[in-house]
C-alpha cells in the first residue's frame, strides 16, 4: 500500500505566521501561487484545546483548497505525522509592520513637484 504524504506548509498572512499540515502541496493552475489540498487538523479526543489550531480549524472552515502566493510560503516540508496547526503572531505586526522593513524615504527625493 502507498504510503499517503503529509505536508509542513509554513507561511505568513496579514501579520502571523501560519504554520498548517495537509495532504496535497502543488505548484497549482494559478501562476504564482502554491495550491494546498486536503487540509489535516488534530483530532478532537484530547481534553486539551489549542486556542491556535482552533483559530485554523475557524479560518479554513469549509475549504476544500487555498491557494498561498509564493511570496508569502517560508517553508514546505513533507514529513512522517501531522502535528498540531499554529499561527503566532508576527513580531512588530500589532504596530502595523510587516516582516519585511518598509522602504527607505531620502528626503527630498521624488518628492519634487515640476
């Protein structure tokens, strides 16, 4: 029997890392973005709920695929388990920045009106 793959997909949106596990990971019909099929999340028999992966299970609720844009996915790892989904929020984030530093301003430069 073919053993069935699990991916790692490790990428950021509006200020948080996600970190989510699913069968599925290609490069996908829409140019520029990773297609994730088949999302995993933990099973309910634990007594213990994850605030985090409870987040993910709401946000991705009824979604059969997504579609991430290159730009944003970090990481993708094929590994032997899924474990638990995460999202933490991006340092700076809550100050409105993001994880890439904003552009440089040089006074006086293109701010000249002819």
């Amino acid at each position: 029997m073919a053993k069935k793959r699990i991916y790692k997909v490790v990428f950021t949106n509006q200020g948080k890392v996600f970190e989510i596990y699913a069968r599925q990971v290609t490069s996908g019909e829409l140019y520029g973005f990773v297609e994730i099929a088949g999302l995993l999340f933990g099973e309910k028999t634990t007594l213990v709920v994850d605030p985090s992966e409870e987040q993910l299970k709401l946000e991705f609720n009824g979604v059969n695929r997504t579609y991430i844009p290159f730009h944003s996915v970090i990481r993708i790892d094929e590994v032997e388990k899924e474990g638990p989904g995460k999202v933490v929020q991006l340092a700076g984030a809550e100050k409105g920045t993001g994880p890439f530093p904003p552009l440089p301003v040089t006074p006086g430069k293109g701010t000249e009106r002819g």
